[in-house]
C-alpha cells in the first residue's frame, strides 16, 4: 500500500512552510515578551493546520478511500513538527527564554497520543482488505 | 396519502435501497462485455438498464480506482476520439471470479424454474 501519496507529499509542504513560519514568530515574540501574540499566532497556526489537513486529507480521501488517511497524515504531522522544533533548537534559532525542554515534553505526551491511534488503527485494519474498509468497498 | 401514491412511494423506497448495492454488479457486467472507457461505462448502464440506474461519471472513476487497486479491474491506455488518450478497463483474472461466483451465488437463483414462475405469475 503507498504511504506517501501525492496529497500527503503536498501537505507536508505546506504544513512545514507553516511549522516554520509558526516557530519564527514563536521564538521572536517569546524574545520580545510579547505574550499575546504568542497566543494569537498558535490559534492562527492552529486553523491553519486544520484548514490543510481538511483539504489535502479529503482529496486523498476521494482518491482512494483508504481506512488509514487519519493516521498517516497525523504521523506526518508529529515527525515534520518534531524535527523543525529539534532543529530550530540545535541551529539556535531559539529565544533566550525557550528551553529544549518544552519540546522533548510536547514529543512525550503527542507520541503517547500517536500511540493510541496507532493501536486504533491496528484494529481497524482487521475491517479492511488491501487498506480500504470493507462496507466501502461496493458501497 | 391515496393507494397509488402510497405505492409509488413504497417502490420508490424499496427501489432506491435496492439499486444502492447494484452499481458494481452492473460496471462488472458492462466490463464482461468488453474493454470499456468510463463514458462507454456509463452508457451500458443506462441503456442495459432501462435507465433505472443512472450514475455519474465522478463517481465511476473513483469506483474504478477503488477496484484497480484491489485488483479485480485494470486499465490500458488507447487512442481517444481526436483528444487525450483514454483508459480502458477491463475484467482481471480475480475479476472474472468474483463475478462470476457472486452471479452464482446470487443471480442464478432467479433463474430456479419455481423463482421464475412465482416472480412472472399474476396474483
């Protein structure tokens, strides 16, 4: 079965463009103290995930209706973000007032939640031939 | 609610629940007769069917990939009408199987000598 398909390839670049331009703006206001608008760029970056995942997700869906869309795209998701934040620490393009800390914990307690869909998704498989669920199938 | 249109709603009802399960069959059937692109599909159905099914080409294709990736239809690609080349799909091997044992399993019944009279029998 292909993991990687056209749609999921360009929401990874899209959600990386994202993820970079978030952590710039996150380290900058951090650096300059301004807390608002910490929170405002996370509610903007927020939609603005959902707002591509729904898009990318939903044409790979009319594509090929595979059971496993939803744990594809969020595994990508959980890698892509992961890595950029490591990065972003390791070339120093961190506020003074950011720790490493803070990322290996969001790492912790979102692979905790991979892992539950990764065990939801084990057991859908079972529902499924060659990917795609059954009652879809000739429906 | 006068009978006949009570009865044209219970059809319509039954009807529309029946054909919901039927659109496979029928692309089944149309690729038994022969390689066909998606238009070709579309026209089989409607005409072998006295137009009571009707579907939209959007949705064949994406039956169509869902059944090529499963393996029971494949496409090769032929010279189209003046424009861009066009894919015929045609029955594989695990195709023709699977049509044929569910028309067994399934069809053939009706043609059981007391199912045919009891369904061509006036009440």
């Amino acid at each position: 079965m292909k993991a990687l398909t056209k749609n999921l390839i360009f929401f990874m670049i899209f959600f990386f463009i994202g993820t970079i331009m978030f952590r710039y703006s996150l380290s900058y206001f951090i650096e300059n103290r301004t807390y608002d608008l910490v929170w405002i760029i996370a509610v903007i970056y927020f939609f603005y995930n959902f707002f591509i995942g729904w898009i990318f997700g939903k044409k790979d869906y009319e594509t090929l209706p595979l059971y496993d869309i939803g744990f594809r795209f969020h595994f990508a998701t959980y890698l892509l973000f992961n890595i950029v934040s490591i990065l972003w620490f390791l070339f120093d393009f961190h506020s003074h007032y950011e720790s490493i800390r803070s990322v290996y914990v969001t790492a912790l307690f979102w692979g905790i939640g991979i892992i539950i869909h990764l065990v939801i998704y084990l057991i859908t498989r079972k529902n499924a031939i060659l990917g795609i669920e059954k009652s879809e199938i000739f429906d | 609610m006068n009978k006949t249109n009570y009865l044209s709603e219970l059809l319509s009802t039954w009807e529309e629940t029946y054909k919901k399960g039927q659109l496979t069959l029928w692309i089944f059937l149309s690729l038994k007769d022969g390689k066909k692109y998606v238009d070709e599909i579309k026209c089989f159905i409607e005409e072998q069917s006295n137009q009571t099914m009707t579907c939209e080409s959007q949705s064949l294709y994406r039956t169509l990939r869902k059944f090529q990736h499963l393996g029971v239809v494949d496409f090769e690609t032929g010279e189209g009408n003046k424009g861009p080349e066009r894919k015929y799909y045609f029955l594989t091997e695990i195709g023709h199987r699977l049509l044929e044992n569910f028309i067994e399993r399934n069809i053939s019944l009706f043609f059981n000598k007391h199912i045919k009279n009891l369904i061509t029998k006036e009440d």
